[in-house]
C-alpha cells in the first residue's frame, strides 16, 4: 500500500473524538448535474442512514434498493416497508445461534476424530481417555467455545433477518451477560431431564443469547421473565441457588439490585420525557436498599432444571415449564438449557412490599410455598417493575442509545415511551411497536441535512447537526458494516495433506474468532452486568460542555468512548490495515494439532489409532474491484470520493477529509503515470489506501 496514505490513518483516528464534539459540520459537497441527481443522492443518503441504524451495516445493493423505493412511496413509507418485511417471520425467518453453532460442530465432528478408540461397535466418538482419579476424562483437541463467536459473526454478517439480529445485540447489551463463570465453557453434558437433548453447558450461554434473538419483536415483559428463570443468569448473578432467610442467612441480593438498576427501572426516578425527578434538590431513587432486601425474597428457591421438560403446559409458569417431582435443593446437576425450577420449600415465606405494593403468599403468612404460589410471587414482582412508571424511559433510552444516537432528546424518548405503554396493559412492552418507533423517529433522521445549491456552479451539499445527534460506533458494528459492504466472503476450509496449497471449501461462513484484543469488545464477553461500557460514561473532554435544553440531563455521555482509547484506536487501525492490505485477506483462526497417545495415556481394552493430521481456517476475501476500476485514472478520483463517501459514511466525509484525498490520490495516479500508465496492481494500491483512510476517519466511525 502506498505510504503517502500512512499520516493521514493516524490523524483520522486521533481526531475522531474532536470531531465529534463539533457542533456542526459541513461534510460533503457532491456534483450533480440536474434536480433528478439531488433526488437519487438524498434518497441514497436517507437509505444509508437508516439501514446503518437498523442492520449490522448497508450493502450497496440494500442502499440501491432502499433508495429506490424511497424514491418511488416516500422516505418513511419505504423505511416502514423494510421494517414490516423484517418483522414478518414468514418473510425473513428468524436465524437462531444455538442450532447453527450445533450444525457448525456436527460439521466439524470428523475433524476432530484424531484418534478413534475402537472396540466399543462405535468409532463415531471422537476421544482420548485419560486418567483421572477413577474417572476417565474425555478430551478433544479443538477448542468447542469458540462456536459460540462462529455463529455469531456469522449471522451478524451474512444474516438476513438483519433488524432482528441488531435489535438482540441492543437487548443483550441491556441485558448484559459475560463468559466469565467457570462453569459457562465446561464441555460435560447437561444433567438428563426427561424430553430434552443432551447437550454441553457452553451451549448455554448461547441458549441464553437467543432470548434475544427470539423475542426481539415479541414483549419486553416475556424477555424479563425468560432471563429470569435462565441458569445461566441464576449463576451470572450469583441468585441460582438463593435460599429464603434462616438465622443469621439472607438472600443474595445481587439479581434484586441489577434487575432493578439495569433491566427495568434503573437508579433515579423518571417522567415520560427520561427527566429525572428532584425532591428538594435531591434526585429521587427508585429503589433503596430495603427495597432490594425485599425483592431478594422473592428470588429465593431456583435451581437448575429438573423433572419432565413440557415446553406446552404452562400451568406453573410460561418461564418454567415443568411437571413432576421437585427437589428440595436448587444447587442440582448444572443445567443451563432448560429453565430452571422452583424448590417450594426455599422459597421465602413472608409478605413482601415491593417498591409500594405488597405481595402475600397465598397460602397463609410463613406457610411453605407450593411451586405455583412461589412462582406467581416472581411474576408479581417482575410486573410491577415493567409497570413502574420509570421502566419505558429507561428501557428506551437504553435501546435509543445502542440504535440511534447516545443523547436522545425529551421529545425523542417521549415519544417511543408513548408505543413501549401503547393504549393498555395488553400493549405494554411490544417491542416491534418500539423498533419502529425508534427508527422511524423525526430525530433519527435529522442529524443529515441536505441542501440543493445552483450558484455559482451546481453542488449538492449535505451538513451534519454535530455532537447531541451523532453517535461513536462500536468497534464491532465498524468491523461487520465493513466486512458486508465490501462484499466479504467467508470461506471455511480444510486443508488437503496439511497444506492449504489447494484447500477444501467446507462452508461459506464468517467462522470468525474473537476480537477482544484489537478492539475491546467480543460477542458474550462483555467484562460485567454493566457491558462493555456505561451508559452514562462522559469523557473528560465533554466536563464543561453545555448541552441544550432539550437533552434530559443536561449532560451528554458517549458511552463507546469508554473502550476508545489511543491502543484501542491503534489496534483498531493495524487489524483495518492488516485486512485491506493482504494480498488474499486472509485469515487463520484454528488448527488441529495431532498429538499420538502414549501406552500411559490410554484406559481400557480399545485400540487407539492416529488419523491424519487436519487443520482448518476461515479466510474472508473482499471484492474491492469497484474502487480499483475509478483509481487508474485522475478523473475519476471524485467518483471514487464520492462513492466511498455515499455508502460508508452516508455523505457525511467532511470537505477537508475529502479534500486532503483527492490530493493524495492524484499525486499517486501522476506518480504511475510517470512510468506510462497505472497498472491494475498499482490502481489496487491506490485504492485501498483510500479505503483504509476513510474506515480510520471521523465521518465513518462517528454515525449520525
């Protein structure tokens, strides 16, 4: 790649964050030769600012389309259409992670066979026994978790029911559980439970993940109750297991509080518009600390699955489904698949006030809870927090945040609190109302101007609103709207002969591995129940500055700023480098390494055997052909420009950016032309110098 683009990556990165602070910008200019050009660029602007909004990042075939039929019903008409279509299950099925990171595993099941024990009518098993203790251990060479990020990436980048899949990463960062539980990865089989399928527990952070996935239209109520009764949440949050006071021993309180400052109603009071509410000059809480003791009693009694699995009968509970017997002991076998149960006998038997309104149990005062009654009581209390009058602000501006923008206005959060209440209980909560709301908002759209000049030359230019309307992208959006509108094509190969001279395509997926190091944040691994940064996380250099009115608080935040950092943007920009300037982008994520037992190692009368030696990659190529073919020539560096511009930072590269470019790229062109012409390669070069420089700059990492 060509040097002279070198100064320009670490000035983009570095001044990103000024950038954003500036409270209006004038981004781009285009050339346009008549009004019909200013319809087709406006539409392609509004197409490309509401997709990158509602996907994991626009394809230009997605702009093209959406632009066109913008034009042709209305911009809103349109928009409203994309997202019916998206809604509508029969239209775009749901894409799961659970079975795809299941089929992924089923298909590498042969690679892992490196030695077969036989002589047990089955060389199906893949596995070596090892002594331990009396216990044979059961041990494969590949590492199994990292499916769980293959699916993910995955379906983040190639999969089509894209609002879906953007809307459960909101909720899942809301709702923020990380792998750190030891026993979250641990490769032994679920305990049996009646009607359920064996699998490993590290499916069952996945299976908690598509929670999500699967409610992501549905009611935020029913999201509350299903991560409730999860055991992957029970043990994240340290409640599976909680038993009801006795003597000296109180509940763990630690679900109460997250639920409460986190899920639904959050620390301070709140009106309709996300205004907290003073008494006196005091903030109001919503909940105090005798307040969380109180709900600590109701989570008492849960444990991990058990009895007959009959998804149907909801008679005890929709969360948990379960006949049969109970165990008394809610620490059984480690389950994390199937909801977990209650254990009547565990179950706190006193009355309980919850944030002003009493639940009794309904079997009398200290008499021992059956699993009906002891259930409804979680029920009860999950009700009254999604029907606290601080839960719809808080909850939208949460998801205003992880779609839109970081600082929503009173009118913008009023507004989508209007469809999360709806017009009665019945209505409360349902999420498809509130994505539509949010996306469709007057303030989603507003942050782009556009504006149609005639003299003295024909110009289209368009403004930004500046810091209150803009939002610092995650690292990880940045990856994926890169990754899909260069046409990224993931390959899974296997190797032929321990050599991938002429490897075999297994698969067309993004089996990619995590990406913690370049840029702090990793699908499943957000570092606590507050994710991957705070919601209210201000930089040191927004102290002193003076929001308007119109923000809630008064006080900006930007909360992806917290993982935003000088490494961060560094790594960040060598793994951008590292992929656009490869040769054949490739990318090597996991290899099986043959290791023969020894007579020590092996148990049992089988025979183990050596297979071959196998190893596999996921390689992703990008196709930038369509910047190659406008960098041969210095009359098209403007289209180049402009074209990168339109679809990777919808029209907002700011003039000087776009200006310090073209400079660039005509001097690189002059310079290929002084040895006669520009050759294809050196077109290559050119263009993925510009490529590089826009995805490092401002107008791509910060979105309005």
């Amino acid at each position: 790649m060509s040097k002279r683009f070198s100064p320009l990556l670490g000035v983009a990165t570095f001044f990103c964050f000024s950038a954003w602070l500036a409270q209006a910008i004038q981004a781009a200019d285009f050339s346009v030769a008549s009004r019909d050009d200013v319809l087709v660029l406006t539409s392609k602007i509004q197409a490309t600012q509401f997709l990158t909004h509602a996907t994991f990042g626009p394809t230009q075939a997605e702009v093209d389309q959406l632009a066109l039929e913008m034009r042709q019903q209305g911009t809103i008409a349109a928009a409203t259409a994309w997202i019916d279509r998206q809604m509508n299950e029969a239209l775009t099925p749901i894409s799961l992670h659970e079975p795809l990171m299941e089929s992924m595993i089923v298909g590498d099941f042969p690679l892992w066979t490196m030695h077969t024990r036989t002589g047990l009518g089955t060389t199906e098993n893949p596995y070596i026994y090892t002594p331990n203790g009396n216990q044979p251990e059961l041990r494969y060479t590949m590492s199994r978790t990292r499916y769980r990020q293959h699916a993910w990436w995955h379906l983040a980048i190639a999969g089509q029911d894209q609002l879906r899949q953007k809307t459960a990463w909101a909720l899942a960062q809301i709702i923020a559980v990380g792998r750190s539980v030891a026993t979250f990865d641990d490769a032994a089989n679920e305990g049996t439970i009646t009607g359920s399928v064996l699998k490993p527990r590290y499916f069952g952070i996945t299976n908690f993940y598509d929670i999500f996935v699967q409610n992501a239209f549905g009611k935020y109520r029913d999201i509350v109750g299903k991560v409730t009764y999860h055991g992957i949440m029970g043990d994240w949050l340290t409640y599976r297991g909680n038993l009801r006071a006795q003597g000296l021993l109180e509940p763990d309180e630690n679900y109460a509080r997250e639920v409460m400052q986190l899920f639904t109603v959050g620390l301070d009071l709140l009106t309709d518009d996300g205004v907290q509410q003073f008494n006196g000059g005091t903030l109001i809480p919503t909940y105090d600390n005798d307040d969380i003791r109180q709900y600590a009693k109701v989570f008492t009694g849960l444990g991990y699955g058990s009895g007959t699995y009959a998804p149907t009968n909801t008679a005890l509970n929709p969360y948990s489904p379960f006949t049969g017997a109970v165990s008394t002991d809610p620490n059984g076998t480690v389950k994390f698949r199937v909801p977990m149960r209650m254990a009547p006998s565990q179950h706190d038997r006193t009355t309980k006030v919850l944030l002003g309104h009493t639940i009794t149990n309904a079997l009398g005062n200290n008499a021992t809870h059956n699993e009906i009654s002891a259930n409804k009581e979680i029920d009860d209390a999950l009700d009254g927090l999604v029907n606290h009058q601080s839960c719809p602000p808080f909850i939208a501006n949460r998801l205003i945040q992880r779609m839109v923008k970081s600082n929503p206005s009173r009118a913008y959060i009023g507004r989508v609190v209007a469809a999360f209440k709806g017009s009665g209980p019945a209505e409360r909560g349902d999420l498809k109302k509130v994505v539509k709301a949010i996306l469709l908002d007057p303030e989603a759209w507003q942050p782009i101007r556009v504006q149609y000049q005639r003299a003295p030359v024909n110009k289209f230019i368009v403004t930004t609103m500046g810091t209150e309307d803009s939002r610092l992208q995650e690292p990880v959006l940045n990856y994926t709207r890169f990754t899909r509108f260069f046409k990224g094509n993931g390959l899974y190969e296997k190797a032929v002969n321990a050599s991938f001279t002429t490897p075999v395509v297994l698969a067309n997926q993004f089996r990619l591995d995590t990406r913690d190091v370049e840029f702090d944040q990793n699908p499943y691994e957000p570092p606590s129940v507050f994710n991957f940064y705070l919601a209210n996380h201000q930089p040191p250099a927004l102290n002193g500055f003076v929001a308007s009115s119109r923000i809630p608080s008064n006080l900006l935040v930007a909360p992806e700023f917290e993982i935003q950092n000088a490494l961060t943007a560094n790594r960040t920009a060598n793994f951008f480098r590292s992929r656009i300037s490869a040769a054949n982008i490739s990318q090597t994520f996991q290899t099986l390494n043959v290791t023969t037992p020894t007579s020590s190692t092996r148990v049992g009368t089988g025979t183990i055997f050596t297979i071959a030696n196998e190893s596999t990659r996921c390689r992703v190529l990008y196709d930038f052909t369509s910047e190659r073919d406008l960098s041969d020539s210095a009359g098209e560096v403007t289209a180049l420009l402009e074209r990168l511009d339109m679809y990777l930072c919808g029209g907002t590269l700011s003039s000087q950016m776009k200006a310090t470019l073209d400079l660039a790229v005509r001097d690189q062109i002059t310079l290929a032309l002084a040895d006669g012409s520009v050759s294809t390669a050196e077109a290559l070069d050119i263009a993925k110098g510009v490529i590089l420089s826009i995805v490092s700059c401002p107008s791509f990492l910060v979105t309005e």
